[in-house]
C-alpha cells in the first residue's frame, strides 16, 4: 500500500520527510512517495527481505537512498 505525502511551498526538511514516512508505517504502509514540487523520494519496505528498505530520488540534498540506508541501520 502506498503513503503518498506532497508538501507545499518551502522545502522540507529532512526531519519532515522522516516523520511523514513514520506516519506511513504507524498506518501499515511499505511504500512511500514523499514529493515537494517536482521532486520525489520513494522508499519502499520488504523489497529485498522484509526488513530490508530500498531508496531513490532527490528532494533537494535529501537522498531516499541515504534514508533507506539510514533505516537499514537503524532497524526502522
């Protein structure tokens, strides 16, 4: 199930992107598409074992492949 989370006017920061997947997963959603304008962070859960998350795209200097990797690490 997707979490989609669109934020308008000003850049998110990192910290908001962060919270609105929390959201997501409190909801029971595995796949996230966080946009800001025309740039989007996906970050899907379980793609490549069930705890295992997977990133890509850009919201500026926010990468989804470092919040994956950031998840990974932290057992999110």
């Amino acid at each position: 199930m997707i979490y989609e989370q669109y934020f308008d006017g000003r850049k998110p920061s990192e910290n908001q992107v962060i919270q609105a997947i929390k959201r997501g997963i409190t909801k029971g959603h595995n796949v996230f598409e966080i946009a800001w304008g025309e740039n989007m962070v996906t970050l899907e859960k379980g793609r490549a074992g069930p705890n295992t998350w997977h990133g890509w795209g850009w919201i500026k200097n926010i990468s989804g492949h470092e919040l994956a990797e950031q998840f990974n690490r932290e057992g999110i």
